[in-house]
C-alpha cells in the first residue's frame, strides 16, 4: 500500500512539475486528469520503446577465439 502511495505521488509531482495547476471548478479537474493520463501514456510507450530496443540488440557481447 506504501508502495502505490509513493508512487501516485511521485507519478503526480513529475506530471505536473512546471505547471500551474489549480482545482477550482470541475472543468479544472477534468483537465488535471486529461493531462495525468496524457502523461501517464506517454510513460508507458517509451517504456514499450525501450523494452523493444533492448530485444533487439545484439547480446552475444565481445567474442574473441
């Protein structure tokens, strides 16, 4: 539980870093959301990138005879 809660706050922190974000209507709400799942989004697919490029390397590493 500890875990998923340092994780919302570190996830939130980093979303939001630069940004003047504040909740006063609903409509703010909906934007701080679309911004976290936009962000969160994007985390995911460079994690996919990453993950792809690494298969694909040559791991075979420096083979002298």
């Amino acid at each position: 539980m500890m875990g998923l809660i340092l994780f919302a706050f570190v996830s939130f922190t980093s979303a939001f870093d630069g940004r003047d974000i504040s909740i006063k209507s609903i409509s703010d709400v909906g934007k701080i959301v679309k911004i976290y799942f936009s962000w969160f989004g994007n985390v995911f697919n460079n994690l996919q990138v990453i993950t792809a490029q690494a298969i694909n390397m040559n791991w075979q590493g420096n083979k002298t005879s």
